[in-house]
C-alpha cells in the first residue's frame, strides 16, 4: 500500500517503473482497491443517425468549468461507443436514490423488462432531442469534445450545453453494491 520506493522517491525518482522489484497489479487487485471508490451512478444516453442508446456509468468526472466540460469512460465492447462517436452527442444522468431500476436496466440486469429498454422508464427531450431521465439529481447535456482511447475503454469529453440541478439525493455505488448517502450530524 506504500507509494513511496525505498529510496524516498516514487517510482524510484526517475519516473521508471522497476518490473522486476515490483510486479504488475492484476486486474483482480485493481478491481478490488477500485471498488471501494464510492461513485454516484449516470446513465449515459446518446441518440442521432446511429440510434438510441443507454448505458450505466459510474466513471464520470468533471473536466473543466470554463468551458464547461465532464468526461466518461466506456468499454469498446459496448455498442454504445459507436452510437456516442457516431451520433456526436450525449447526456450523462446522475441518478437519485430512487433510481436503481434505470441503472439495472441500463447495465443489462434489469429485475423487470429487458436489458437497455428506454420504455419501461420515464423520460423527456433534452435540449439536444436526447432522452433525459426524469427527476435526475443532476443532467449534463453534451457535445463529443474529443475522445481518447485508453485501455479497454474509450474516454469521451464533452462538451456541456445544458446542466440541470435536481433536489434528490444521488445513488451511490461502492464495493459491488448500491448505497444512499447518509449526511453526517452538524453539516
Ligand atoms: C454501477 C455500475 C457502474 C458501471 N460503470 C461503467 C462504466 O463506467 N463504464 C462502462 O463501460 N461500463 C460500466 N458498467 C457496465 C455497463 O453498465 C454494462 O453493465 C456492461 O457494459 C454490460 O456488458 P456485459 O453484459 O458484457 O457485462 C457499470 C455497471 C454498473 C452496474
């Protein structure tokens, strides 16, 4: 757990990582420390010339205010990468507490109704003819500023033309398991 080599720099003060004193981490032992991240959990939906589609994301991150810009990472394996790069646009959900059902569903396991199907949720328009959830604790609505593959994964930046800010406590994901926040006594 100790980030700091035996010289006092980290990997070894000459920015090399040393292969043979220190062996790769495995993705079992990457996943594992990861897991315990406490993330909120978006739906990101994307619509356009190559179709509607949803997928459940936990990486999501603020990029940038001024121009404001998130990013997203999602597996190339998932059809959802073509239709963001293709469709050029795309919305990142926070969801609330109340919203597990749309994260099931868009992860492919839904307790009721099939896999990645907008029609058993609510929705309305986003500015950019996007599907938005609705009661969102929070919706970026989003241009494709630039993407990157890293990975398995292809990064999407975007490029943020709507924000909205709801009133509802967001779903939490950590260690494999949804949560809800618990305010701490004082704040
Ligand atoms: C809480 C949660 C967070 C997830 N976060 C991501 C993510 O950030 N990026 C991603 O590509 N897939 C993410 N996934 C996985 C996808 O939603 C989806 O389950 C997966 O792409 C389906 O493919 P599979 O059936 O081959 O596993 C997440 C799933 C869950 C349940």
């Amino acid at each position: 757990m100790h980030p700091v080599s035996s010289s006092g720099h980290l990997n070894g003060g000459n920015g090399q990582m040393n292969a043979m004193a220190k062996p790769p981490v495995g993705a079992a032992q990457f996943t594992a420390a990861m897991g315990l991240a406490a993330t909120g959990v978006s739906v990101v939906t994307t619509d356009g010339p190559l179709g509607r589609f949803g997928l459940t994301v936990s990486a999501v991150s603020s990029v940038s205010a001024e121009p404001p810009l998130v990013l997203c990472c999602i597996n190339r394996k998932s059809p959802a990468v073509a239709a963001v790069e293709g469709n050029g646009v795309f919305a990142v959900n926070l969801l609330s507490a109340a919203h597990r059902a749309y994260a099931e569903t868009f992860a492919g396991r839904p307790r009721e109704g099939r896999p990645f199907d907008f029609s058993n949720h609510d929705w309305r328009d986003g500015e950019l003819g996007l599907p938005l959830v609705s009661d969102a604790t929070a919706i970026f609505e989003c241009e494709v500023h630039d993407q990157l593959d890293a990975g398995t994964h292809r990064i999407f930046i975007g490029r943020v033309v709507a924000a909205h800010s709801g009133a509802a406590d967001p779903l939490v994901y950590c260690n494999r398991a949804f949560a809800r926040i618990v305010h701490h006594e004082g704040n």
